[in-house]
C-alpha cells in the first residue's frame, strides 16, 4: 500500500528532477518548460494537503500575491466570461497564471530547501548561460552559430535562437553567474591579478551584451551590475573601471560589428529623437489611455491583447487634446504593452497596480536578507555573490522604466520565477538558520 510518506516522497523527488532540468527547456522548448512549472506546483499543492503545512501562507508576500492575483481574477469575470466582451477565454487564463505563484513558493519552502539542490540548479543555469554564449561567439567569429544558424538581418547576435530572443534572458542569468565568477577570481588570485582576472572577465560580458545589440537588455545587465556592488564592496574599483571601459567597447563595435552598432546606437538616438510617435511611444500612449479610462478594474487579465483595437482607445499625445491625432489607430497595436506596471495597470486598474507593486517591494527586500553578511571564506564569498546577483536579475526585470515582455510570457517570465525562487531558498535558508541560532543562545 502506498503510504503518505512514499506519496509525498515521489512528489518531492520529481519536483527537484522537474526543477533541475527546467533551465534546458527554458533555453530550447518554452511549452515543455512551462509544464513543468504547472507539475511542480501540482506536487508542491498535493504535498501541502497531504502533510498539512500551510505555514508558508503567512509570508506578507505571499499574501500580497494571491490579493493581487484574487483582485485581477475579480477585475477579469466581466471582461472574460460573462460581459461577451471576447470569448477569449481570459478568465479561465487568469485562474491558470497560479501555478507560477505556487511554484516560487515550491522552491523556497519545498524544492530548494537543501543546499546542494540549489549548487546543483545553479550548474544548469552556469551551463545554460555557457551555451548562449558560445552560440554567440560562434555566430561572432564564423557567422553561424553552432546549430547552423547564420546572424539576424540586421547582424545582431541571435545566440542559439534564429531571431534575436537570447539577450533578455541572457541579461538575467548573466548576473549571479557572472558575479559568482568574479567572486571566484578575487578570491582565488591575490592582487592585482585577480582584480584584472576579474576586469577581463566584466569586459567579456559587458562586450557580448554589447554586441547582442539589444539595448534594453545591456542597459538592465550593467544597471544590475551597478546594483550589486551595493553589497559587494570589493567589486566596486573593478565594476567602476568596467564602466568606464564601455564606451571604447561600444566604439569598437561601430567596427567590428556596424549592425550591432547601428541597432544599439543610432538607432536609438533616432528613436528617442521621436519617442512619443515612436512604435514604443504610441504603445505606451494607448496603453496609459486603457487605463485612465478603466481606472478601478481596468479591462480584465490579458485585455491589451483585446481591447487595444477598439476606437474609443484611439488617442495621441497628449490624450487629452482631440487634435493629437488617434494615436495610430489598430495597426500599433500588439499582444501587451511591453511594460509590467501598465499591462497590469490596464489588466487590473489602480488596486492591482498598487497590489502588484507592494508585492515585488516585499519580494525584494525578502531577498535582501543575508545578503549583508561578512564573508570569510571562499566558498561564501560565492554563494554570496551569486545571491546578489539573483536579487539583481529580479530587480531589473521589474524596473518600471524598462521596456518589457508580457509578465507571464515565457521563457523570460519562467527564467523570472525560477530566479526568483531560488533567491527566495537562499533567504529562507538564511532566516532559518539565524532562528535556529537565537534558540540555542536563549
């Protein structure tokens, strides 16, 4: 007979399994990766009521995020099921965007609670982060990656991917590897080889960025790199010497990669020359119009996709003068606005906006726990800079003054959550420990 120990036992197991081979198939088979996400926070549920814990439902974050979730399940009823607005289905998506929450909290309090199931996540994603970038350089050196496939058009680098998709997530997990790695390199060669070990290492990447030739994504990578250093003093002068050294590195692309250069410089200044009748500005437009209007319940989870086309929305800039123009009409429009706070804003009004925000700064300074700790060891000083890093990846991901995919769009919003999770492990392992610490004292 199957007993609930065994039950509970096989979930657990294959939830690790499920967790430790996610990061493949968020680099190659988005769909197999996102059902693995719903397994694990399947098992994780089935595990919670056969062994009956439930404390983790007292973490302020947590309950920040179901009152958000419940709140755009509200705001969603009218617009997906029963208005016949579109029978789009967008309730039922929004009953289903769940399982992401269930499994960060799977690996903070179930999958990741010992150490050497996070050592053994962090190779997948080092080996992961590794492959992107030797895809890269093949693409770099040969024209072609190492599947075959030859740059994007306008030459920027597509990594292992056929259009330019690999620098979003390679500017997330690029963090904890890359710092972990200079971690490494300070501590195992004494000055000055090490801090220039460690300066070769921050030009490497800040130079594949570059010639990613996406411009969001490099600008969050060395913004996280900037943030880091808030904890990780010894990084400082070589971080600082790094930044100095991008101008010379975004020149020389101007060179030795034109298109690069062109998609990551002056097409940018063309851009911003124009933002507001830009393609980013008029969507943004529409989307802040969404939302002054349905300012309370906003339009209902996924309602950019929907509602976007309809005319009353069509306004420029400003919205509120009738000769500004109508803002582009239906052929901006997209699937979201590329920005988290206003697809949320649009989806949920201002209570789920304000809800949102209060959750992801509770995420945040959780994740700041452990992170002021004083290293003595090599393998700290590691773990350490590798858990800045996560809390970087998470912050950039939400700046708000930051162009974006869909919240929950995978791969990039898999690679947020597992991130996001194994951050939350390492904090939870931390507050663990000093608990345990003051009831021995006492």
């Amino acid at each position: 007979m199957v007993t609930s120990k065994k039950m509970s036992d096989f979930f657990q197991y294959t939830s690790i399994g499920a967790t430790l081979i996610l990061p493949l198939f968020l680099t190659h088979f988005r769909g197999i990766a996102d059902g693995l996400i719903s397994y694990v926070a399947i098992c994780f549920i089935l595990n919670c009521l056969i062994n009956k814990e439930w404390e983790w439902t007292k973490q302020t974050w947590v309950m920040l995020m179901f009152a958000w979730w419940g709140w755009l399940l509200i705001c969603t009823i009218p617009f997906g099921s029963f208005s016949g607005y579109a029978t789009n289905g967008s309730f039922f998506q929004a009953i289903g965007i769940v399982r992401f929450l269930f499994f960060i909290i799977a690996l903070q309090q179930w999958v990741l609670r010992e150490v050497k199931y996070r050592r053994w996540l962090a190779y997948v994603i080092i080996f992961c982060t590794v492959y992107i970038l030797l895809n890269m350089l093949a693409q770099l050196i040969i024209g072609y990656n190492i599947l075959g496939m030859p740059r994007y058009l306008d030459g920027t680098l597509t990594g292992p991917y056929e259009h330019p998709r690999a620098a979003a997530p390679l500017s997330r997990i690029l963090l904890p590897v890359t710092l972990a790695g200079c971690a490494y390199l300070l501590w195992e060669y004494k000055k000055p080889k090490g801090q220039i070990y460690t300066l070769l290492c921050l030009l490497f990447v800040i130079g594949m960025m570059v010639l990613a030739g996406q411009r969001m994504p490099f600008v969050l990578f060395v913004f996280g790199l900037a943030i880091a250093t808030i904890w990780l003093k010894y990084l400082r002068v070589v971080a600082l010497a790094a930044l100095v050294a991008i101008p010379m590195l975004i020149l020389v692309t101007a060179f030795t990669s034109p298109e690069s250069f062109n998609h990551l410089v002056t097409h940018f200044i063309d851009q911003m020359s124009h933002f507001s009748s830009s393609p980013y500005g008029l969507v943004y437009v529409r989307a802040f119009v969404m939302g002054i209007m349905n300012p309370w319940a906003g339009l209902g989870y996924d309602a950019f996709k929907h509602a976007c086309g309809n005319p009353i929305y069509f306004h420029g800039w400003p919205f509120w003068d009738p000769s500004s123009g109508n803002g582009g009409g239906a052929i901006i429009c997209l699937t979201h606005p590329h920005n988290h706070y206003l697809q949320i804003f649009i989806d949920a009004g201002i209570p789920g906006l304000l809800l949102f925000i209060l959750t992801i700064c509770s995420l945040l300074i959780e994740l700041t726990k452990g992170l002021t700790i004083t290293v003595t060891t090599k393998n700290q000083a590691i773990q350490k800079a590798w858990c800045v890093g996560l809390f970087a990846a998470v912050f950039i991901h939400e700046w708000p003054l930051s162009s974006t995919s869909s919240f929950f769009n995978m791969p990039l919003g898999g690679w947020f959550f597992l991130l996001l999770g194994m951050g939350l492990a390492y904090s939870w392992d931390y507050q663990t420990t000093i608990k345990e610490r003051e009831s021995r004292d006492v």
